[in-house]
C-alpha cells in the first residue's frame, strides 16, 4: 500500500522531505541550545544513520523516552509531526510509568553510546524512513525506531515466516524445527524468530544451513546479546541477515521486554510456525499478536501426553492450521511448494532397499521411514508422535505392524528399538 511513495519521495537523507512528503530537518539544524551533554553525538550517530545530524539524535532520544509506549507517538509520526516537538509536547506532560523512565535514562554517557554504536555498526531506522518493513509501519504500536545490525531491509522480507516455540524443547521438536527452517528458507523465506534458547535458535541455524536468510529479534539493547551463548549465531546470522531491537543501546534483557518483542516477531511475517508449546510459553503471546495483527498461524502437531506441546495442541484444538512440512505452509501462502521438502520427518532420510519395506503401500512407506528413524536411534511413543507429526491413531497403527513382522521391539526403558534380522 506504499510503494508508491517509496519510489519517488524521502530520497535526500541531508534534508529534503521524508516518505510522507514532509519536510525534514537539514544539515543547517544546530544542537539546541543547551543541549544535554548525555545525547549521542552528532557527527558519530550522522555517520551510522544517513540522516540529518540533529534529526538523528531526536529519533535516538525519543526511542528512550517511548520505548514502553510506542503507541503514543505512532499516530503523530505518520502525520508528519517532528521527534523534536514530540518530545518537547512530552516534556510539559506528567513523567511515564517508571519503567519507561528508566529506559530514557540508559546509557547517559554520549560518546560511548556513540562509540559503542560505531563499533557494532548499528543503524537507525526511524518511523519514516523508506527501509522501514511496511508490514511493521501500519500497527498501532509500530516501534518509532528499530536499531538494525546487519543488512536490513533484505531481499524476501515482504515473504517472512516465524518459527517459534519453546525454550527447553525436546530433541525431536528441535530437529523438526531446524529442518522447517532449511525447508523455507531454502524456498526462498527470511526466517524470523527471537534468538532464545530451544526453538528459536534452531530455527537461525536451519536457515543459516541452508544459505537462506534469517532476522533475529532483541529483548534488549542492540549492543547485548541474549542468551550470552549465542553470540556466536549471533554474529553468523548479521552475515547474511540481520538483528534488530527497538530497545535502546545499554538495556538489559527483562522479562516484560519479551511480550514486546514477540509482536515485533509477528508484525515482520505473513506467518507464524509454533513448534512445541507447554500451556504457558511465551510463544503463545507471539501468536495473540499475531492473530491480532491478521497474520497466519500454523501448529506442528505433538504428543498429547505430557506438558511438552500443551499449549501448542490447544491452539490446534481452538482452529489453528496443523501442518507437518514446510510445503503445507508455502501452499498456504499461496507459494510454490515444488522448492519445499517433504515432511519434516523424512526430509533427509535416505531412501530405503526394497527389501526394508513393511508392507505396501502408504502405510509401507510410513513404516519403513519409522524403522529407519529407530535403527538410528530407539524412540519412545511421545518422542515419535512429535517426529513424524502423526495422529496418535496412524502412530499406533504402524508400530503394532512392525512389531508383529518382528521389525521393532519395545523394551523396558519404554523406547522402541529396531531389530537386526
């Protein structure tokens, strides 16, 4: 709905108009008088921005200030209303809830924020500039400002898909969601997930596996990285993709950030992938946002013993899409699932002989693929329920026929192993 002001306006970056054909500060724009010695520096943050000088810092001042309220200045901004009297208007006004003071108080110090904002190589992506997501720029509460590292915006952007679920996952959701990963991205997806521990991260890699692109998105500061373990992913992903946070330099990940960057998460994508869920994760909020924002939400299915995929298989229960391969979502969306694997479950599994087929037919298929998952490793029920992403019945079926033909067994640590004959 916006290209047609991409393409001819907000071209001049030194002054000029903006995307909504308002007028912008230039490099005439002096530092007010009696400037806060604690703002980023001019010249260190023009250099990283492309934008004006003074407009840079405005932008930079007000993502401290409305961090916690984006909701506030969204509505002024599309109209063409300056950062500067945004936050001048604001002055006048009684102070935000605490926590939002707290975050327009980070990181005082000007030359090192600008220092540190040099070294990592963060831009500034204000509202109105033309690289900002349109699919992010018409919510509500569009973050003012994202702090991007790494090549944003990318190629396929407009076609993003999360993949999100839990953090403690089991082994067998976490395969399921890095093969997803390499499926979509492999058909051409940006792959958006949060970084965390469990799925998110398996998600990165699987894109990183397949050459794709992948955007990961902060609950803190640009210049943190959290979990602390994956700053080496981290560092991979800007390589060919990007992070970005629209919390300011110097803040620490906290729980309340989290709930904020999930709709950040779901605003950048036409779909959300959930992968395992327990009742309460926090991938739950993600797909509320996302269904407020009128995205897609697809659900792999899981095990319904135990609290693994609760909260996942309740969303399915309440209408969610199941799927079981990367190609279920493309055709979805309306894609071409031809570029797409198979199911998750078979996607690298070589073809087997003759002669390791069941039966015949599709229920052959179905168990040799199964044999061939067990004579890798023993699985328990559960474990191949969430693998294979069949209903507990058809799961049951092809057990019972492999072990009356003696393929399988089922031994006392409650695995099912494949026999040798």
């Amino acid at each position: 709905m916006h290209d047609g002001r991409r393409d001819g306006e907000g071209k001049d970056r030194k002054g000029g108009t903006d995307r909504a054909g308002k007028d912008r500060p230039g490099r005439e724009g002096k530092d007010r008088e009696g400037a806060d010695p604690g703002r980023i520096d001019d010249e260190r943050t023009n250099a990283l921005t492309g934008l004006a000088p003074t407009e840079a810092r405005d932008w930079l001042e007000l993502q401290r200030v409305f961090a916690w309220h984006p909701q506030i200045v969204g509505d002024p901004i599309r109209a063409g209303v300056s950062p500067r009297r945004i936050l001048r208007e604001r002055s006048a006004q009684p102070p935000l809830m605490p926590a939002s003071r707290g975050l327009a108080s980070t990181g005082r110090d000007s030359g090192r924020q600008a220092r540190r904002l040099e070294e990592l190589g963060v831009r500034v992506l204000p509202l109105t500039d033309l690289g900002y997501p349109r699919c992010l720029e018409t919510l509500t509460d569009a973050p003012p400002v994202l702090l991007v590292r790494g090549g944003f915006p990318m190629p396929g952007s407009d076609a993003a898909i999360a993949i999100v679920g839990a953090r403690a996952a089991t082994q067998s959701a976490r395969a399921i969601a890095r093969r997803l990963a390499r499926e979509l991205a492999a058909a051409g997806f940006v792959i958006v997930s949060g970084l965390a521990r469990g799925i998110d991260a398996e998600a990165h890699r699987g894109a990183l596996e397949a050459g794709g692109r992948t955007l990961g998105v902060l609950a803190c500061g640009p210049d943190r990285i959290y979990p602390p373990e994956h700053r080496n992913l981290a560092e991979e992903i800007i390589r060919s993709g990007a992070i970005l946070s629209e919390m300011p330099p110097g803040v620490p990940p906290r729980r309340s950030h989290f709930p904020l960057r999930n709709r950040i998460i779901s605003g950048l994508c036409r779909a959300v992938i959930v992968v395992e869920a327990r009742r309460r994760s926090g991938s739950l909020i993600t797909v509320r946002h996302a269904l407020e924002q009128g995205r897609e939400v697809f659900v792999v299915p899981g095990s319904a013993e135990g609290p693994f995929a609760e909260g996942s298989n309740r969303l399915l229960r309440d209408g969610a899409r199941a799927i079981l391969c990367a190609a279920d979502a493309i055709e979805d969306l309306g894609g071409r699932a031809e570029n797409a694997a198979g199911p998750a479950f078979a996607r690298t599994d070589p073809p087997l002989p003759a002669g390791d087929r069941a039966t015949s037919g599709e229920d052959s298929d179905a168990g040799a693929r199964l044999l061939e998952c067990l004579r890798r490793r023993p699985a328990t029920r559960d474990a191949l329920l969430i693998q294979s992403g069949w209903d507990p019945g058809r799961l049951a079926s092809v057990l019972l026929e492999l072990e009356l033909a003696g393929r399988i067994v089922l031994e006392r640590d409650g695995r099912f192993h494949a026999t040798w004959e």
